[in-house]
C-alpha cells in the first residue's frame, strides 16, 4: 500500500517539479525515482533499528 502511494505521489510531484521549471514531464523516469525512494524509506527503518543502542540489562545480585 505504501509503494502504491509513494508512486502516486512521486508522479505528482514528478509532475509539479517539471512544470514549474519549465522541463516535459516524464512519467517513466517520475516512476523510477519514486520507487527508488520509496524502496530506501522501507529499508531506512531497519537500518536505523540496527544501529540503536540496547539498554544494558540489570545484574542480580542472587548470583
């Protein structure tokens, strides 16, 4: 679902950056880059869990 709207998306804005400077719109390359950046949105997530520092686990003192 989230592809589908990040393409929607990609195609309007793909089409508002070409209109306003003065470029033909090309829906084949708008949809390109916007699946591309949708594609590193779903992965940034996993990315950046990754990364993220694990609270240290507290030590008992029953041993």
């Amino acid at each position: 679902m989230t592809l589908f709207w990040g393409i929607i998306l990609g195609q309007v804005a793909g089409f508002l950056i070409g209109a306003l400077s003065g470029a033909s719109y090309d829906p084949a390359t708008s949809a390109i880059v916007s699946v591309v950046f949708v594609l590193i949105l779903f992965t940034l997530p996993a990315i950046m869990n990754h990364y993220t520092p694990k609270p240290a686990q507290a030590k008992s003192d029953d041993q």
